[in-house]
C-alpha cells in the first residue's frame, strides 16, 4: 500500500547484515540497563507537597548597590575617605571600571554570584 514511504525505526541494530542475507547478533551492541540498588535508602524518590515555599523577592538595582558598592561607600564615610564632593579618595577595582568593561563582566558566567554576603535582612540600614 505504502510502498514509496520507507519506514525507519528509532530503534538502533543490535547487529549487523551479513553477505547472505542473514542477520548476526552482537552481544556487545545489546543495550544494558544498570539500575542501582536502592535497598536501604533513605531518601524518597518525590518531594513532598508540605516541603515550605521558597519565594525569593525581584532582585532590583538597589539590591545590585547595596551588595557592590555600599559597603565601600559607608567605610569611606566612616574613614573620612571621601573628598568634599562625595567621591572617593581611593577607588575600588569596580570604581575603576570603564562602562564597556563592567558591561562585559556583567555578561560573564557566574557574575550573578556575589563575594559579598548580607546579614539576615540586606535591606537594613548600612550607616546605622
């Protein structure tokens, strides 16, 4: 009926065709399927629906500040490290940055981890 439609199996040979037509197997060819043995293991196989939410907040342009510069800004305030405009004496590795290099390195793998940790609440107060 179908005749001009070849028909192709997503299944791979286990073997190959030989000069006279017959098939030889491969044993090596057979796919093997190795399940461990769970036997004694205590981890479940689901997580459970009572598992707590985890609801992470949007992190916005003050959470960027706050976790690059702000640190350096109230230890400069504190140190009496800024000049009469406000801008630092000393400049940090990222104040010394030109736009198209923070620009880059805001598009590296990783950039999204930050060296610098919060306390408990990041958006308390870092004069006080």
């Amino acid at each position: 009926m179908f005749e001009d439609f070849k028909i192709e199996s997503p299944v791979r040979p286990t073997g190959y065709t030989v000069e006279d037509g017959s098939f030889k197997q491969v044993p090596e060819m057979i796919p093997e399927l190795i399940v461990p043995d769970l036997e004694g293991f205590k981890l479940k196989p689901y997580v459970s629906y009572r598992v707590a939410d985890v609801v992470q907040s949007e992190f916005t342009s003050q959470d960027l500040f706050d976790a690059v510069y702000s640190k350096k800004i109230v230890q400069d305030f504190k140190e009496g490290k800024l000049s009469e405009d406000g801008q630092p004496l000393e400049y940090s590795e990222e104040e010394k940055l030109t736009p198209e290099e923070a620009f880059r390195r805001a598009r590296k793998t990783g950039s999204d981890l930050f060296a610098q940790t919060w306390d408990d609440n990041p958006k308390k107060s870092f004069l006080s």
